[in-house]
C-alpha cells in the first residue's frame, strides 16, 4: 500500500513542478539601484574569502553597497585577509568576535548594517558581475520582501561533488522556480539571496533557535505575509563537499536544521491560511525530502532481497517509475539552466550511491532530535576548488 501511494504521489508532484516551472516567468529588468549592505559571516574561511569578496567588489550594480564582514573568532588568517582585500575600499567593514555561531555573527552584521536591503552572501560563494543587479532588480516593486538566488556548485572535482551540482539543478532550484509561481518557496538561501530588513524586523529577526536560520527566517517572512521571488539569473558560485564525510556532516546538520523548522512551524502546514504553502510545499518537505528519502534505501534493499523469491515482479513497476519520474526532472532541469542533458542521467548512480548516504543523514538527524541533542555548525574544509569566473 505504502508503495502504489508513495508512487502515486510522486507522479502528481512531478506533473504539477514541471508544470509550474513550465509557467514560470522571469522578471523584468528594472535597473534598480538602490543602497544595499551585503553581510557576510565568515569562520576559518582564509582560502576562500578573499576571492569572494574581489567577485563581490568587482559587481556592475551601480548603487551604493557596503559590505560587512563577521570573523566568527576564527583560528586562522580569515581576518587578515579580508583586511587585505578592503585596504584602501571604504565600502568593506570587518567585526570580529568570538565565536559563536554563525547565526550570531548573521545577527551582528545584520545590526551593524546600515542600508534597508540586505544582501546576505556565504564566504564561499563567488559572484558573477550582474549577479548583484539581478538579485535586486525585483526591489523596484516595493510589495517584494525578499528575493532568492540561484546557488550553484562551482567545484566538479569529485563525483560526490557532481551530484550536488545535479541535486542542486534538478532539486533545490528547480523547486524554487516551480514555487515562484504558486508564491510557496520555502528557502531563501543563505548562499545568496535578499531580504528588505524591515521586513527581517517584522518577522522577528534571526531566529538562534534552529540550525537551518534560512528556512526559518523564510517560513517567518511567510507568516508576515511577505512577498518571496525567485531569479535564475542572480547565479552564484559555491564550494560544494567533495568527501562523502564532509558531505554527511553538512547533510546531517542540514537535516537536524530542517527538522527543526518543520517542527518549529508545523502549524503552517494543511493550513488554509497558507494557501500553496501549506498544502502543497511544506507537506513536501515532508514526504519527499524526509519520509521518502528515510524509507527508500530500505525499498532498493528489500527489492535485492526479493530476487531470489520472484517477489521483485510486484515491487519493480514502481521502482521503474521512481526513476522515470528522476530522470524526467532531471532532463526538464537540465533544459531549463542549458546544461548538457546528458548528465540528467547521472541520477541513476545517484540512486544507487548517493542517496542511502542521505537517508543515513535524515535518520541521524531524527534520532538526534528524539534525544533532543544539539548538533554544531562545525566546520567544512575548504578547498578553494572554485574557479573564478566573475
């Protein structure tokens, strides 16, 4: 029973993301420019920093930006070379102090900020030249409250590193753009994304009480009735794991922060008040990024077991379509960012090799929250593996 309505469902979400993506529409250049303070919290980020920054300084957006960046009490040059890169730039400001979390340094530059859009940027992630201009393009209508980016994997060293950039394609931003039209996006990335900060006031500012600050502070724009867009073309650049360890200590954290959220507002979901929202993406949250994914190593397990007994006939039809309705996903994705189509079909290994690996962390993340132990931020080892391309 499990399998015909897991399977059923997944069809119809399917069928509705690829037709709200097909309705998307991109916004309409507006060349808006006004102040601007981006804020970036950064913690043993000295390989990575000073590059970010120099695609951020280089910008085409002409309005005025300042730029503040929070040392989290970092144990190694991250200072230093922030204060190499802004020597001589009055628009950069750097505070430091202890450390204490990077929501906590969000906070600090989030006060320290002086303009009334904020540009909130991760000290991995590389900027494109017009990746500013587009993000605050949708400011020119003062009904926007934020607006969402478009995160990239920047690093394809490594398999593990290339499936991100797939999930990231045919997930993540996929996802967003289908939610655009139904005004249901869930996520306004932390990596790149842009938030009026009275509207950041009204929702309560950001919140220490989850791990995952970005869902939080989105769900919390959503309940103040904040509008929320989307724009493919404000594309960023990110440092991806390239170590199934480092990848599940993020994906675990991930998780743990998700899970959080989704119990912090559980009120929002099947509520009429929240229209698409509720009935629609958080419930999906839900079943396909929590439940489906806990369950369906289990499900590949079980069909291997079941070889040898002939009961593999009765399971293989909806493993079959489990994949089908990947692959089409996958394929749609990859048109829509004019990437190779080819590499759609890398979500069959993913299947396979990356997924058990984040059922892992899904129930890791569970358990966890039944003991109702806390899980750090920690820390993932910078390659500086992203080639610039601003």
């Amino acid at each position: 029973a499990f399998m015909i309505v897991a399977t059923a469902l997944v069809v119809v979400r399917t069928l509705i993301v690829i037709w709200l993506a097909a309705l998307f529409r991109r916004p309409r250049r507006t060349n808006f420019s006004g102040p601007i303070s981006v804020v970036m919290a950064a913690y043993n980020e000295e390989k990575v920093i000073a590059e970010t920054l120099r695609t951020l300084l280089a910008t085409d957006y002409r309005g005025e930006i300042e730029v503040v960046v929070v040392d989290d009490g970092s144990r190694d040059q991250t200072a230093a070379e922030v204060e190499r890169v802004g020597q001589g730039d009055s628009r950069v400001r750097l505070l430091q102090q202890q450390n204490h979390g990077k929501a906590r340094a969000l906070q600090r530059g989030l006060a320290a900020a002086g303009n009334g859009i904020v540009v909130f940027i991760d000290a991995d992630t590389q900027c494109q030249r017009d990746t500013l201009p587009r993000l605050l393009d949708p400011f020119a209508d003062e009904r926007i409250g934020a607006v969402s980016g478009h995160a990239k994997v920047g690093n394809l060293r490594t398999f593990i590193a290339r499936c991100q950039a797939l999930e990231y394609t045919c997930g993540f931003n996929l996802d967003r753009r289908a939610y655009n039209r139904w005004k249901c996006i869930t996520v306004v990335p932390g990596a790149i994304s842009a938030i009026r900060k009275d509207a950041i006031d009204e929702a309560g500012g950001l919140s220490l009480e989850t791990l995952a600050e970005d869902t939080d502070l989105t769900l919390s724009l959503h309940r103040h009735r904040q509008r929320i867009v989307y724009v493919p073309e404000a594309i960023a650049w990110t440092e991806a794991p390239e170590t199934v360890r480092a990848l599940a200590r993020q994906r675990s954290r991930w998780a743990y922060g998700t899970l959080q959220c989704l119990w912090k507002h559980r009120d929002m979901v099947f509520n009429r008040n929240y229209r698409a929202l509720g009935w629609f993406s958080l419930p999906s949250i839900w079943f396909f990024q929590i439940i489906l994914v806990a369950v369906t190593p289990m499900v590949d397990l079980f069909l291997l077991a079941s070889l040898p007994f002939g009961v593999w006939s009765a399971v293989l039809p909806f493993i079959v379509i489990f994949l089908a309705m990947d692959v089409l996903l996958a394929t749609l994705a990859c048109m829509l960012e004019r990437e190779p189509i080819v590499r759609a079909w890398r979500i069959l290994p993913m299947r396979l090799i990356y997924r058990p690996m984040l059922s892992y962390c899904i129930w890791k993340a569970i358990l966890r929250a039944i003991k109702g132990a806390w899980v750090s931020w920690g820390k993932l080892e910078r390659t500086a593996s992203v080639p610039v391309r601003a």
